[in-house]
C-alpha cells in the first residue's frame, strides 16, 4: 500500500510539471488526485464519492484533468461550508462516445446568481479578506476549455449545492 501511495504521489508530481499528452485510466487517475488531497479533505470530515468504471481511458493531459479536480475540491472546501459542517463530494465519470462526461458536485451552501454568474472571471472572488485570488475557478474553465477542448455547465442556487458537467474528448484532438 506505502509503494502504491508513493507511485501515486510521483506520478502526480511529474504530471504537475509537464503537460504532456498520454494515457490514464481515469478512475485510477482520480484516485490518485483524491489520496492527493485527502489530508484536506480528512480535516474538515468531508466525504468524497468517485462514481467511474474502471475500464475508461483518457488519452489527453492528465495534468490538466488533475488541477480541474483539485480547483473544484478546493473550491468548495472554501465556499460552500461556511458553517464548517462536513459535506459530501461526488464526482461521477461515464464514457459517451469518444467524450467523457465528468459530473462534479457538492451539496454545500450553494450560489445565488449574483456571484454564480461571474464565477468564471479572473479575479472575482467572494473572500478576498480571506487570501482569495479568484483565480481558482477561471483557471478551471481555461483548462476545461482550452487545454482539454471541452465545455464546461453548472447549476446551482442558494441551499442546493452546486454541480458541474465537464464534457471532455476522451482523445484529445479527435
């Protein structure tokens, strides 16, 4: 198990600093990412649930696919606890095609669409008196978007939480 965490931790090290393309299987991947920020997540009592087939592949950036998770945990992490209950996270996977669909959501405070609606703009954040940068969520959509060739949908609404539809190519390129 120590020899599975370390190869974990390395590879996500390696991804982090290059953006090459390459193969994954995307459940191990994300397992991956998770054990990555489990101390985060193990501190607050939250409770991540990874919905994916084992068989799914994805050959594209998986750096890139790595900082999407980690922005969207961390994310919520920040916002949609306020009152420091622990939540539940869930992120499911399904292959349509040659896209893969990646369902993100929390069942946190949510957003009403004020702030919902420029989510995605550089700079905008709702805790600049807490250290925010409101880099997290525009570095997400340029990732989705621009480095994966993909789109990017939410829903959310005060006291539902939020939710994210991530369509990728599971290809890049195609």
């Amino acid at each position: 198990r120590a020899a599975n965490l370390v190869k974990t931790f390395k590879q996500v090290a390696v991804d982090q600093s290059t953006s090459q393309i390459r193969t994954v299987v995307v459940r191990d991947y994300l397992e991956g990412t998770l054990l990555s920020l489990h101390p985060l997540l193990r501190k607050c009592g939250h409770r991540v649930l990874l919905e994916c087939p084992a068989d799914i592949a994805l050959t594209s950036r998986p750096d890139a696919l790595h900082q999407i998770i980690v922005n969207l945990v961390t994310n919520s992490l920040a916002h949609a606890y306020p009152d420091g209950r622990p939540g539940s996270l869930t992120i499911a996977v399904v292959a349509a095609g040659m896209r893969l669909r990646i369902r993100y959501e929390d069942d946190g405070v949510g957003m009403d669409m004020q702030v919902a609606s420029h989510m995605f703009e550089p700079f905008y954040t709702t805790r600049r008196d807490q250290g925010g940068t409101g880099l997290g969520m525009h570095i997400v959509f340029n990732l989705v978007t621009q480095a994966l060739g993909g789109r990017i949908n939410w829903e959310t609404r005060p006291g539902a939480g939020v939710h994210f539809d991530i369509d990728i190519p599971s290809v890049l390129g195609s």
